[in-house]
C-alpha cells in the first residue's frame, strides 16, 4: 500500500487516494468509485482526505494524524460522500459500515462538538449512460466529488460529475439529503 501524503496547502486542491490536504476553497477527489471523499469545514477553509478501500489500518491512522496536524480537530462539520455497498464490499476495506466510520471519527477526535453527516452516492455513481455511437447504456466507471467552501453560507456545497457521457459538467449533491453519522 502506498504512504498516506499530507499535499501543500493550495486555494483549489484535488486529492487522489492516500493523501490528505487544506484547501482554501474549493477540493476535487478525482476517481470516486469506491473510495470515500472526507470534507472538514473550518471557517476559513476545508480539510480534506481521499480515502480507499485498500487502505491500511496504518494508513487510515495516518490520514487522521494528518487531518489533526491541519486543523481537524476544529472543524465546526465533517462530510463523508461516497459508495457505501461499493466501498463496504471490498475485502480490503476498514470500513464495512458507517458504523466503522464512525467508530473511527470517534477514536481519532474524541467528542470535538464537530457535526458528522454522510452521504451514500451510489445512485450517482452507478447512473447510466449513453454514449456518442452506442445503443446501450453503460454506467460511470468512476465519480469526481468537489467541496467548495461557502463562508457566506457557513458550510460546504457539494458536486459530482461522471467520468463520461453527454453531461460532463458538476451536479449538484444537496446538503439537505446528508444524514447524521
């Protein structure tokens, strides 16, 4: 398994799997088809992680540790979006609910006062499509997640876009169909 990395701060970042990083306003998790894109909101900005189904005991301790050196134990709301039955199945995966998930948020931050709310896009990611040429509908082989900080609103506007089709352009997740964990 590759090493979890904490990238550089940056104003838009985009975080592959295994790394960990502070986005100033906007983070693209590019390649969601099992993976779990995580989103703190501070005021002024986002902590963000990329999380995998191979990834190790080791290295999801890792990610937290990295998540606590760049403010994570203050975030005022932590967002998990990915495909729960994609994820939950691996055989590698950690986590095979979101009671593990959250059982993990727990070990890592204690009783911080931060919200936890989660999102299943398995729907998203499973969406058939129809490409140029074809008759038959194949669907997304994988999701990019963006997290965009709103600081007028106090908290983080989510989007999806699939890996191909006629639409290519970021539809909107709404806050409202997060679930507390």
């Amino acid at each position: 398994m590759p090493d979890v990395q904490l990238v550089t701060e940056a104003n838009n970042q985009r975080l592959v799997e295994y790394t960990v990083g502070k986005a100033m306003s906007a983070c693209v998790y590019p390649g969601i088809a099992q993976c779990f894109a995580i989103a703190g909101r501070r005021q002024s900005f986002l902590t963000c992680t990329h999380v995998s189904p191979g990834a190790t005991a080791e290295n999801i301790s890792d990610t937290f540790k990295y998540l606590r050196e760049i403010g994570g134990t203050w975030v005022s709301s932590w967002h998990v979006i990915g495909p729960f039955s994609d994820h939950f199945n691996c055989t590698t995966s950690q986590w095979k609910s979101v009671q593990d998930i959250r059982q993990t948020f727990n070990t890592e931050f204690g009783d911080t006062g931060a919200n936890h709310w989660i999102l299943d896009v398995t729907k998203q990611r499973h969406t058939p499509v129809l490409e140029e040429g074809f008759t038959i509908k194949t669907e997304f082989g994988s999701i990019d997640v963006k997290a965009e900080l709103a600081t007028v609103d106090n908290k983080i506007r989510f989007y999806y876009k699939g890996d191909r089709g006629p639409n290519m352009g970021w539809n909107r997740l709404y806050n409202r169909k997060f679930t507390r964990f």
